[in-house]
C-alpha cells in the first residue's frame, strides 16, 4: 500500500479507510520511509474504537504491531498520512 505517492509531505493529509471483510485478534504490518507524522486507528467491526498507533518518522522503517484487547476484534483501519511512504507484509490472526 503506498500513502501520497510522489507527494512527500503533503500539505493536507490523506485518509485512508480499510474496512476488514473479516475480524481479527493482531494484525502487524511493515512501514517504510516514515518522515512525517502518521497514525493508525483501529476499530472494531462494529466502530467502537479501540486505539491508536502514531509514529513520527524515527524510526524510518519498522513495525506496527496491534493486538487488539481483550474480549474485542479489529475489524477496520483508519490511516491519516501526509507522508510518501509504503505498507507491506501485512499479517493477520484470526
């Protein structure tokens, strides 16, 4: 998944809505070329907010790693970006 392709740092964020054709307990996924400020909120299936993952650019590269808590799923991911950076390698447990 590439968030502001070609754009660098964009000057109004770009939100992106993952709505999950399945529900899951974890889900983790790489980032790269993280420079500017960007967060993941996750929900759950039903829009109960369960929290969010903000990173601000050090580390560039890495992991987000999310369980989800205790007696609840994920089932959708709000992502607001304004930075040319790629998610990959996304893995979900059931």
């Amino acid at each position: 998944l590439v968030l502001s392709n070609g754009v660098g740092q964009a000057s109004s964020p770009q939100h992106i809505r993952m709505d999950l054709t399945f529900t899951c307990k974890r889900v983790k996924f790489a980032y790269t070329w993280n420079h500017f400020p960007t967060s993941f909120a996750f929900y759950s299936s039903t829009g109960d907010y369960l929290s969010t993952v903000s990173l601000n650019g050090n580390p560039t590269n890495g992991w987000v790693d999310f369980p989800a808590p205790e007696n609840a799923t994920i089932g959708r991911i709000d992502i607001r970006s304004g930075d040319w950076m790629y998610l990959d390698f996304f893995t979900f447990w059931l």
